[in-house]
C-alpha cells in the first residue's frame, strides 16, 4: 500500500509539473479549497500521503464520482494536480501483488 501511495505521488508531482507548465496552477489556501470541494461538490478526502518534507498529497472525491486531487505546501497553500470524474473505490486487496501489475 505504501509502495503505492509513493508511486501515486511521485505520479502526480510529475503531473504537476506538467499542469504548471502548461497551465496556471488553480491555487489557495487549504481552508478555501476544501470548502469548495465541500459546498460544490460534496467531496471528502479519501486518501492521504506525505510528498517528502515538501508537502501533503491527497485525494477527495463524491459519491457521484467526481474526484480531485491536489498538494499542500508546509505554509498552507494548497494547488489542484488534477480532478475528473467516475471514481471508484477499490476493495483493499487481501494479499501483496508483485510484478507487473502492482
């Protein structure tokens, strides 16, 4: 699970990169996005993960499906990576998968 998380955030730290560069990032305060994602959307967090010492990765999403994902920074600022919709909430697995498909 960890070994996921980690392979999730180093993703979306790339995507990030990528989403700056060819967009303006959408940032604020951490206390002003959740309330958005709250009020608008309904969503709440559903996941969580430290990004080194540089900030939080977490995922929020809806019963409806929609989803977003976005960092925190240490001073409070959080910027969206990426949002969409149709998530899915996986089933924990009962065992370790190697290979490939992990």
């Amino acid at each position: 699970m960890l070994r996921k998380l980690f392979l999730i955030s180093v993703m979306f730290v790339t995507l990030a990169g990528f989403v700056s560069s060819s967009q303006a990032a959408m940032c604020t305060k951490r206390e002003n996005l959740l309330s958005a994602l709250n009020s608008q959307y309904r969503e709440h967090r559903q996941a969580i993960g430290l990004i080194s010492r540089n900030g939080v990765l977490e995922v929020f999403a809806s019963e409806k499906g929609t989803w977003t994902v976005f960092v925190t920074n240490p001073k409070g600022m959080s910027c969206v990576v990426a949002s969409g919709h149709a998530f899915e909430q996986m089933p924990k697995a009962s065992k370790v998968i190697e290979g490939p498909d992990a």
